[in-house]
C-alpha cells in the first residue's frame, strides 16, 4: 500500500507512527491546508513522506500513490473519497463514512465500477475485544437490554459556548456528538446485531448541533440505548445483558480496552483479547492485506456493514430534523 494521508489534525498525527510499525505501508504523500503547508511539510520530514502538499491534485496525479487515507472534517469526506475513486485510487475513509446515505452509495457505486478499494476506517470492528464479544454472545443467553455511553466532556465545549465553533461542533461540518462520539457506539450494536428495526434519537440542541443525545436503537426482541456526549461527562461503559448473564465492555466503544463475562451465578471474569499495539494497528493491518490481495469479498461485506450503519445514522439525523 503506498498511502496519502489527507489532513494534519489529531486523528493524523495520532496515525502517522502507527503506519510505520506495519508491513506493506509506504507512506508516500501528505495533503494539508495551504494555512497547513509547514506542518504537512514537517510531518512528512518527521516520517519521511516524499510529497508534501497543500494541492489535491498532486496527490491524484501521483504514481507513487494507490492508496488516500481520509482524516479531515467530516463534511469533507464525499468530495475527497470521490476525486480518489474516480483518479484510481483505493479509500480508506475515516468515520462517519459521509454525511448522507445517498452519498455513501455513490462512492460504493464507483468503487465496484472501478474494481477498488473502499473502507471506512472503524476501530472496533477490528479489534480482538470485538471479537471475543461476537464469539461469546451466545452464553448470555436471551439478549434484553444493551446499553453503550460514551460521554466525554469536550475541551472545545467551553469555547463553543462562547460562540467560537470549531468543526466538531458546526453542524454544516456534520459535527456534533452522533457522528462523533456515538457513530462508535452504533457501529458496535450494528456489528452485533445488526440493523434494528426502528431507530430513535433525542438530542440535547445548543446552537443548531447536537451536544449530547440518546439512540435508542429497537430490536424487538430487546432493545438498545447509545447515549454519547460532548457536553458533560460520566463513566465510559457499554453493558450487553442477558437472561443468562451479562458483558461489560470497560472502557469506549472505539477502543474497547477490556471485557467483563458475567454469567448467572458466577464469578466476573476480566478479558482483554486486543494486541498490544495502538487502537488503530489491528484496521490498518486488516486494509494492508485486502489491498495486497484485492479481496472485493472481504470490502463488500465491510461496504454492507457501513451502509447498515450509514441508514440508521441518517433515521437518527431525520428524526432530529424533523
């Protein structure tokens, strides 16, 4: 995989050294703002990136590149995912995949016309915590109720308050606490038991976006609650029970550091099946080796994953709409 990063901001940084612990990842290009230029210019010395630039166009037009990593603001996610698709290139989009479901089905429209690669970049479903829970559902027995928080006060709350509005919290830049904190948390519920059958979200509103809400996802047969904030805070936990036992997962939905099995009648055990590398190792290992071998089975069946998450994420935004 020879790989464009777009963007400078944390999730970037945050990235930059995980990439260069995998094999099969060349980091070959970096595009900033032109406000951004010096800083993409001294990631790019920092872990030897050939190109450095603040024009996308370089990026397209590169053969050293096949691969664009998208980590800029959500709003911005189609227009790049669809320049690439269409110049050739395989995505890897981080979430939330687009700000629309027409928009998603776009870009999966092009990628299989293309014969590349698509992704979205969703810690949890790589990690082995998520795994351990699918492989040990069943021992719960009858799933009753799932609940997931995960609420963390934002440092750029406080500023939002005062009227300056960074993009996490622009609700023209898709942000807000759904897409943000608990597209996590949908991902994981969807992942589990996949699409509910009505979906429900109320929404604490400041200033046209929503700084903290409840999802509550209906499955019929049990029901789920995703609560995610921006603007307060609590303990970080997600429970899964049961009528035989319950899981907690210790910790949030996108790291998902340590899993509780507590069956009826039994002692708590303490799990923790992830590796020992960064949140973001284990997915970028996975999207390695699905570009190396091409794998169009193992990308539709992610595509099928993120377009469940993507309709139940646009019945949420509808309902806070209307």
């Amino acid at each position: 995989m020879k790989l464009a990063l777009l963007g400078t901001g944390m999730i970037v940084k945050e990235v930059l050294p995980v990439l260069t612990e995998i094999d099969g990842i060349e980091l070959a290009g970096i595009l900033s703002t032109p406000r951004s230029l010096e800083r993409a210019k001294e990631l790019a010395g920092k872990y030897q990136i050939g190109l450095a630039t603040s024009d996308y166009a370089d990026i397209l037009a590169s053969s050293a590149i096949d691969t664009i990593y998208i980590g800029t603001p959500n709003h911005t996610h189609y227009a790049y995912a669809r320049e690439a698709l269409l110049a050739g290139k395989h995505v890897i989009c981080e979430k939330p995949f687009t700000l629309t479901l027409s928009e998603f089905e776009d870009l999966v429209a092009i990628a299989e016309q293309k014969n590349l690669m698509l992704l979205e970049a969703i810690t949890n479903q790589y990690l082995g915590n998520f795994h351990y829970i699918k492989d040990h559902l069943s021992q719960l027995g009858e799933i009753k109720i799932v609940e997931c928080n995960y609420s963390q006060y934002s440092s750029r709350y406080d500023a939002f308050k005062r009227g300056e509005i960074a993009p996490a919290f622009n609700p023209d830049m898709g942000g807000g606490a759904l897409r943000d904190l608990n597209i996590y948390n949908i991902h994981l519920l969807v992942g589990l038991f996949g699409k509910p059958e009505e979906v429900f979200y109320l929404p604490n509103m400041e200033r046209g976006v929503d700084t903290s809400g409840v999802l509550v996802l209906d499955y019929k047969n049990f029901k789920a609650v995703a609560i995610a904030a921006k603007d307060c805070s609590a303990e970080i936990k997600s429970t899964i029970q049961g009528d035989k036992g319950s899981m907690a997962i210790l910790g949030p939905t996108n790291t998902m550091p340590q899993v509780s099995l507590s069956l009826n009648g039994q002692e708590a055990q303490v799990n923790d099946k992830n590796t020992p590398h960064h949140r973001m190792h284990a997915e970028f290992t996975a999207f390695e080796h699905l570009i190396r071998a091409n794998d169009l089975v193992a990308r539709d069946q992610a595509l099928a994953h993120s377009r469940l998450v993507m309709e139940v994420l646009e019945e949420a935004i509808q309902g806070m709409d209307s």
